[in-house]
C-alpha cells in the first residue's frame, strides 16, 4: 500500500504549487482494475492523483492515450481531464514500480441513473461525438479504415467458449471460494448457450465490414460520465483507449446507461447521429458489440475470479454488477 509519503514523493516531481498539498486517499474508488486514487487540493486547484496497476499500461501505452488526451483538447473538446506535465515535462511519474498520474478534478456526479433523463442521455451522447469528432483526426500508423479489432477478438472468444472452454470453466467454479456467485455462475452457464448462436450470427457478419478506425475510449460507461444538472460536466477513465471503431464506444455507453429500453436506445442513437452520423454498417456494429457484451460479460467476470484469482477491493459490489448482466442476459436469450 502506498503511504503519503509516497504520494508526496510523487507530487515532488510537479511545480511548487503541490509542496503543501492536502492528499486525501480514495483507495480504488468504486473501480475493479487495480488503479489507486488520491484527491489532491493543492494551491493550483483540486486535482486527482492515479497510480495505475502495475502491469498495465505500458510506458508506450500510456503516452497514447495522454497523447490523444491532448490531442482532443487542441481539437476543442474540453470535457476530458489533461494530465499535468511534471517538471521534467512528462504527463507521468515513474515511482516503485507504478506510474502515476495528475490530472485535474472533474466536477460533477455520474448520476443517470438516479435520475434518467432523455435531457441528460441526449447531453452524454453528444458529448460522445464531440470527443469522437476531436480524436478522428489523431495519426494513427494504421489504416484508416479497416476491421474492428474488437469485433474480432469477442468473435475469437466466443468460439472459445462455445468449442469446450465454457465448461473447462465451469469446471473451475471451486465451491465455497465465493458462495455469492455460485447461483450466479450457474445462471450464466445455462443462459449463455442459450444466446450463443445468434450473437455468433452478428459477429460473423460485422468481422467482414470495413470500417473507419480511430482512438475510441473503449470502456466509456455509466461511471465515467459526469453531469451537472442535465450537462455533461466530464468524461473520465481513459485507461481502454486504443484504436476501433466509434460503434465501441455507442454500444458501451448506451447499453450500460439505458439497458434494453427501445425507445432510450433510439433517443441516443439519434443524439449521437445529430454530430456525427453513424453508417448502417456502423449501427450493425453498435448492435453487435452490445449483445456481446451482454452474452460474455459475465463469463469474463468468472474467469476473473475462479481462473485467474483476481482480487477485488469492492467484492461486495460483484454480485450487483453480475446481476445486471443476468437480467439483460435474460432479456436477450428471450427475445
């Protein structure tokens, strides 16, 4: 565990204004990959200090995403938080292995849920676009167009799990090592065969399609997006950036903020479209990444826990999250 003096540490490679800072810690703050947070209020203002998990990202990594983070805000999109530069004008410090991270503190709540407006889902799909719109005109080495790295890896995945590696992990469900998810588990090995074929359907067919690739945030939902009032205060968590098509990111946020609500659903799509218009091949996509993900979520969160031993800081809030995945499992295998 990092202490403050290690934190202090950190904030001595940034200028003067962080040598009397007040830290206080967040721990992972709600989140499951690893990272650690500190807010910050020093005398340039409130800020948030992230150490990343140790093994991701790569330096290389985490220059492309700070990269495009600046690259967004010389494009005019001033929802995402820049890091600072330390003063040896790098966007990062390396310290006991981890690299942290100082940005500054976005205002605002994510808080859709609690109160879920067409008004505030209409804010969040713009400011979507918006952030797609800067960051398409960031160089990238690959083509521009092309197919959808994340197609094709849930493509490959599922014909994983639908050719013995489902019940390779179902065989690893150790009873007694998480109680709370055994019935959970069980409900997601007897749904997702369900479902299985038909979401193959739509990955077969979306694999083939060219498509416009550019930096997309790739983990984009409910959680990482900020309102005041009806306004979209912010966009955070950027640490999923890579190279795909915007239907990532469509489908992301819309299925995380609005489920399977038809009609929401057609309120975002059309919000998004009002900036930057989808292809039908590009709605093909949203479509497939969604039901993916609805259809392998949960085995991805198993294999986490049983597989790979993960450890989590907030166990209490897996079942919750395994729960959702369920219902709209449910919903999927019964349309």
């Amino acid at each position: 565990m990092a202490t403050e003096s290690d934190v202090v540490s950190v904030l001595s490679a940034y200028p003067d204004d962080f040598r009397s800072a007040e830290i206080e810690s967040l721990g992972a703050a709600g989140g499951f990959s690893g990272a650690r947070f500190w807010r910050v209020r020093s005398d340039a203002g409130l800020f948030c200090l992230r150490r990343w998990p140790r093994a991701n990202p790569s330096a290389d990594r985490l220059e492309f995403i700070q990269a495009v983070l600046w690259h967004v805000d010389r494009e005019g999109f001033a929802l995402a938080p820049l890091p600072l530069c330390t003063r040896s004008r790098k966007g990062y410090v390396r310290r006991m292995g981890y690299f942290w991270e100082l940005a500054p503190w976005m205002p605002g709540e994510a808080d859709f849920w609690e109160d879920p407006t067409d008004e505030k889902l209409t804010a969040a799909m713009i400011a979507l676009a918006e952030f797609h719109l800067a960051a398409a005109t960031f160089p990238l080495p690959d083509p521009p167009t092309g197919l959808s790295r994340g197609i094709r890896d849930r493509r490959r995945q599922l014909r994983e799990w639908t050719s013995g590696d489902l019940e390779r992990l179902r065989a690893a469900v150790e009873r007694g090592l998480w109680p709370e998810l055994e019935c959970r588990a069980e409900a997601l090995f007897r749904l997702v065969p369900r479902g299985a074929d038909r979401v193959l359907v739509l990955l077969d067919a979306a694999v083939q399609s060219k498509v416009p690739l550019q930096p997309c945030i790739r983990d984009v939902w409910h959680n990482h997006v900020l309102f005041e009032g009806s306004r979209v205060s912010g966009l955070i968590d950027f640490g999923s950036m890579a190279a795909d098509n915007v239907a990532a990111d469509v489908a992301r946020l819309l299925g995380s903020m609005v489920r399977d609500d038809a009609h929401r659903w057609q309120v975002g799509l059309d919000a998004y479209g009002s900036v930057r218009g989808l292809s039908e091949t590009e709605v093909s996509l949203v479509y497939a990444f969604d039901r993916s993900t609805v259809l392998m979520a949960g085995l991805t969160w198993i294999d986490w826990i049983y597989r790979q031993r993960r450890v989590f800081e907030d166990r209490e809030a897996i079942p919750d999250r395994l729960d959702e995945i369920i219902r709209r499992l449910r919903h999927l295998v019964g349309r």
